[in-house]
C-alpha cells in the first residue's frame, strides 16, 4: 500500500491507492459531538405508569410488604413471569409464592387488554422497575397486601397484587 485516506465525511472508510479497494473502518467510540454519532432516532425507554388501587393495613403484628430492594429476589422472579406471560400474548391469571432469605411473599398478576392481545412493548428491565415500584408504594403505606395496577401507553394494563402473609391474606382475594 502506497498510501491510505481516511475519509469520515459519510461513514468512517480507508481507500487503498494501491489496489483501489474500499475497506470500511467502524470507530468503537465516538465523541458527543462526532457528526456519526445520530442520536435523533432513540427514544427514552417509556416507564411503566404504577397506581395503588388497593392496600390492606391492618396494624400492628402483621407484615409489610417487602420495600424493592429487600425482596428484588422475589421481585425479579415475578416480573420475569410477567415477561414471559406478555411474550405468550396470555391473559390467564398466574400466582404462587417465592421466598427471600425466609421471607415468604404471596403474589397474583394478570394482564387485561382492550385490544386483542395481553402483551406490551415493555422490556424486562421497565418490568422490574414498575413492579419495585408497587412493592415501595406498598410498602411505605405499611400494607400486609395490596394491588397495583400497571399501564404502559398502549391496550395492555397488568394487575399486580402483593401480600406479606400469603396464608391469612392470599394474594388472589384482592379485588383491583
């Protein structure tokens, strides 16, 4: 090779004089104000809008419900099968208990739609936060049980019921 020209005027490429050959070069990292570096097509990913509908506080020697970081094991599990019920496209009720460190919490979550299928664009990530988000309010509002109701924009609504004592407060009695 004689020589090479780096051209970034449209994408980054080197041209060999000696072959006439184009090899494209991708830069692994590019400065904030690069001119390859358009940023007007990403979207912020939307948040998961999160109400308390229902909370039951029953004072003194009950449980709470976890905060979201003390139960993000639990908490974890259940917004992977809420994931994986919107990847079904499945409005079916789903509920059970899990546990963390010893700690055992009750849950019931069922998708509704006002169109024709029970799924939403929210990725796993946005999935956690809305249900932490649900744990916190409830939390904080001391309730043993209660239930969130989830909303991303679009037909697909969920309804998260949480309870601290799965046995003498099961999670499928709360109404939301």
């Amino acid at each position: 090779m004689k020589y090479a020209t780096v051209q970034f005027n449209t994408a980054p490429r080197i041209l060999d004089s000696s072959n006439n050959s184009t090899l494209a070069v991708v830069p692994d990292t590019l400065m904030h104000d690069s001119p390859l570096l358009d940023t007007s097509r990403i979207h912020k990913r939307k948040k998961i809008d999160v109400v308390v509908a229902v909370a039951t506080v029953v004072g003194s020697g009950a449980g709470v419900v976890l905060g979201g970081k003390a139960g993000i094991d639990i908490y974890e599990y259940i917004a992977q099968k809420i994931k994986t019920k919107s990847d079904q496209k499945s409005c079916t009720l789903t509920y059970g208990t899990d546990s963390n460190d010893g700690t055992y919490e009750g849950y019931a979550f069922q998708a509704t739609t006002s169109g024709s299928n029970c799924d939403t664009t929210a990725i796993y990530k946005t999935i956690l936060n809305a249900v932490q988000e649900c744990a916190d309010d409830l939390h904080n509002a001391k309730a043993v049980r209660g239930c969130c109701t989830f909303s991303h924009g679009g037909t697909w609504k969920g309804h998260l019921r949480l309870t601290a004592d799965p046995n003498k407060f099961p999670a499928t009695t709360v109404s939301c």
